[in-house]
C-alpha cells in the first residue's frame, strides 16, 4: 500500500468504526423498548452508584498499590502518588490520542521522583503484562463455574482458544523483557554492539535509552512483593467484576456470584477486539450482548452499562482532574514529554 493510499485509510479508518459501532449497538438493541428503559431509569435505586464509584476507585487503588512493588527496585513510592498519577493518566488518555495515557502516568512519576522515563515504562510494561497473564488464568475457572447458552460451541471454543494465545502471548512477553534485560545491561551483549554500529552521534542515546528501559525491568526481590504483585492483579479483576453487581442492583438486577467473574473474562475478550478494529461504543455493545447471555433484558443491561461507564468517567475525571491540579500539571507539558518519549524510543 502507498503512503497516500495508508493516510486515505487513516482518515477512513473512524467513519468505519462509528459505523461499525452503530450497526453492532442497533443488533444487540434490537428489540429495545424505548419506554421500558425510561421506566427503568425512573425505578433506579442511584445510592449503589456511590458504592460503584467507590469499588472503582478502589481498583485503581489496588493497581498503584500493585504498582508501587514493581517501582520498589528503582525507588520506592508512596502508594497515594501512584494511585493519582493512575488516574491522571487516565484522564490524559481521554483528552489526548491513543496511548498517551502510559506515557502520562510515567512521565508524572519520572519527574515526581527523579526518574528516567524509560525506566518508568519499563514498569508499566511489567504491570500490564502481569495483568494479561492472570487475566489468561481466569478464563479456564470463570468457563468451569458458569453455564450459559451456547448451543453451536463457538464461544465457549473461542474463549478457551483466546484464553490458550493469550496466556502464551504474554508469557512469551514477559521472557522477553527478561532476555532484553540481560542483553541490554551486559557489556559484551549484541543489542549494545548493534547500537554501535550506528552513527556516533546516535550510538550514545540509543544505548542510554536501552540501559535506562531494562533497568525498568526488575522482579522485586523479596518474594512477598512478588506474590503480592500477582494477588494484586487478580484482585484488581475481582474488583471490576462488582461493578456490575452494584449496577445490577441499582435497577433490581442479581447474577450468581461466577457469573460477575465470567461477564468481566467474556467483555474482555469482546472489548479488546472492539478496539483491535476502532469500533465505537464497544464497552456498551460487548456489555449487552454478554448480560443477555444470561438473561438480562435489553433495557436493564443498557442501563447497567451506561452506568458502569459513567460511573468510571466521573470516577476519572473527579481523581485525574484533581491530581493534576494539586502537581500544576498542563496538557502542553505531556503533549511535550509524549514526543520526548517518541524521539528516545523511536
């Protein structure tokens, strides 16, 4: 494909996914009662979405918490930084392009704590991958406890599959970074002898930046850190699961205990396939579509859906809006530092 035939489908490339969003939303919807959904709202008990703001809230605890153990070989952090650093980035991620959310979060810590930021990612890529390990070990106990229509076996098929991949995917990763470590802060290692065959003016910071990430990438020692690290990633998913619960009971809505477990493995799955192809709205259209596996009406999971999302955008908002205030942090400062990090990486 040309240069001028790839921008052509850049450009095209969200009209595709709102119109794939919509056609996808109006399917999951299609039997939707306008009427009834109003109603639904009018009936709503809105005191649970105080505990669903506090559950979320929560989560993001628990992941800097999380986070804090895997910084621990570089400096140690104060859980409460981290944790606003979190949702500054989150907010950030909102407001800014795809992926500038990691960069913020790091960048607000590297220079709260006299760090390099490649080290700091280098954490970050240890969170997430951690995160997708124990997330891949969940899908075999959340398809053991529930039952649910499938009458043509393709989704329990694809999630085993899709649980198998991914769990291979990210411990293939995690190897990686290990082996990355050791060659890239060996004297003798071959990435550094690459780096040397670059013009000198380059040579210098490649390698720089190549010792700095895998200084990033270290197991904490002690081996309660390590245990707590991956405890913390399954709480944090355990955590997600009630969000719903709290939505559910919101408008009268209770599923049995493993069924929280498998809606929050099976959104997953949908939901990263949403972003994969830039569909619009894949959050509420995956969340429909998994409830009414389990016999939730239309209207209700819309509602619990809506929620949820809401519940977590005032949760963002209210904690990033206020983290960056308290550190007089400015949108131009991490446009800057995003573009940093692209020139040191790139």
């Amino acid at each position: 494909m040309t240069q001028a035939g790839a921008g052509r489908w850049r450009r095209w490339l969200p009209w595709i996914g709102a119109a794939l969003g919509i056609v996808a939303l109006l399917w999951v919807l299609r039997g939707f009662d306008a009427d009834r959904f109003v109603a639904t709202l009018a009936d709503a008990q809105w005191r649970y979405l105080a505990v669903l703001v506090a559950t979320i809230a929560a989560e993001q605890l628990v992941r800097a918490w999380k986070w804090r153990q895997l910084l621990r070989p570089l400096r140690m952090v104060a859980t409460v930084r981290l944790f606003g650093a979190i949702m500054a980035g989150y907010l950030i991620a909102f407001l800014l392009p795809f992926g500038m959310g990691t960069v913020a979060r790091s960048w607000l810590i590297a220079q709260r704590e006299r760090l390099k930021l490649t080290s700091v990612l280098a954490t970050v890529a240890l969170d997430r991958l951690t995160d997708g390990v124990v997330f891949a070990c969940l899908v075999p106990v959340a398809l053991l406890s529930v039952v649910f229509p499938d009458p043509t076996g393709n989704i329990h098929a694809g999630l085993v599959w899709g649980g198998a991949i991914s769990f291979v995917l990210f411990a293939l990763l995690l190897f990686a970074l290990a082996a990355y470590r050791r060659g890239a802060l060996a004297a003798d290692s071959r990435l550094l002898r690459l780096a040397d065959r670059l013009p000198a003016r380059m040579a210098g910071p490649v390698r720089r930046v190549a010792a700095s990430f895998a200084e990033g990438i270290a197991w904490p020692r002690e081996r309660w850190r390590g245990v707590g690290i991956v405890l913390a990633s399954a709480l944090i998913k355990l955590i997600a699961a009630t969000h719903f619960l709290w939505a559910g009971l919101a408008f009268g809505i209770a599923l049995q205990p493993a069924q929280y477990l498998f809606l929050i493995v099976f959104l997953g799955f949908l939901i990263i396939l949403g972003h994969f192809i830039r569909m619009v709205g894949s959050f509420l259209i995956a969340s429909v579509f998994v409830l009414g596996l389990f016999g939730v009406p239309e209207e209700p999971a819309f509602a619990m859906a809506l929620v949820v999302q809401t519940g977590a955008m005032l949760t963002v908002w209210g904690i990033g809006a206020l983290s960056m205030w308290l550190q007089g942090i400015a949108l131009s400062q991490l446009r800057a530092a995003e573009v940093d990090a692209g020139v040191r990486c790139g």
